[in-house]
C-alpha cells in the first residue's frame, strides 16, 4: 500500500460559492455538535462526538476556490494514539466544471500507515460522498 493521503472526489448541483458556504455549514452534513465558527480565515471550531473531538482552526480561505482546516487538537477515543489527526489538514478545493461543480476532498497526513486509516476512510467517504453530497444538492444532510 502506497503512502498516500486520503482523498475522494464529489460532483454538486452548486455554484461554488454555494458549493464552499455548505461545506462550512459542518453541523448540517458532519457532526450535530459543533462549537465555534467555520466561517473565516482564522475561525476555530470543535467537531464533537463526545469521548471523541477534533479541533479546527481555518488555516486558509481561498473564495470559491479552497478551504483548509487544520487540526489543532484532537481525541479520537477508539484508537491507541488519540492525537493522530494533530497537525493534518483536511482540505477542499472546488472547482466549476461543465454546470456542475468538483469538490476534491483530501485529509493530508490520514495515510493507510495510520491507525485510524480504515475507519477513517470510511467515515470521510459516507461524510463526504453522501452527506455533503446530498446536503450541498438538496439542502438535507445527515450529521452524526
């Protein structure tokens, strides 16, 4: 198996002005509890599970374009190594093509060495592929 970060690619019905406000929309598609903001360069929020929570700061906001959020903190309660997601980035980067709108995702630092890779890819696909997806398309996600 190849050192590579996760990734997936999703196709929306969206602009990607649209397509960017709904991924930072992250209590609609990702997890019911969120703290903080999602908004700007710069805001700080929470994703909470309970035992489990990953914190976020915004480290870059190219509009319509790309959102980078970096993690700061974490806890993932299932694992050994709880603060395997410290220091990755989970990125989005967005792009128009023929009436319909890209959305490469990647968690830069979430490779099959990881602990949590298994897991992982499978919460980021049904989060990605299906929530976002459907959220961002028909204005209903399905967060935890």
């Amino acid at each position: 198996m190849k050192n590579k970060n996760f990734t997936t690619t999703i196709k929306v019905n969206a602009s990607a002005e649209e397509a960017l406000k709904k991924i930072n929309e992250v209590k609609k598609w990702w997890a019911k509890k969120v703290r903080g903001k999602s908004e700007k360069l710069h805001d700080k929020f929470t994703v909470d599970f309970g035992t489990t929570w990953v914190d976020f700061e915004i480290s870059e906001l190219i509009p319509n374009k790309k959102v980078v959020w970096k993690v700061v903190d974490c806890n993932l309660e299932w694992i050994e190594n709880k603060k395997e997601w410290n220091g990755t980035d989970v990125v989005f980067e967005i792009s128009e093509k023929k009436n319909q709108t890209q959305i490469d995702f990647t968690h830069v630092g979430l490779i099959p060495s990881c602990e949590c890779y298994e897991d992982c890819e499978t919460g980021w696909t049904g989060h990605v592929c299906n929530s976002l997806v459907q959220f961002i398309n028909e204005g209903k996600g399905m967060p935890e």
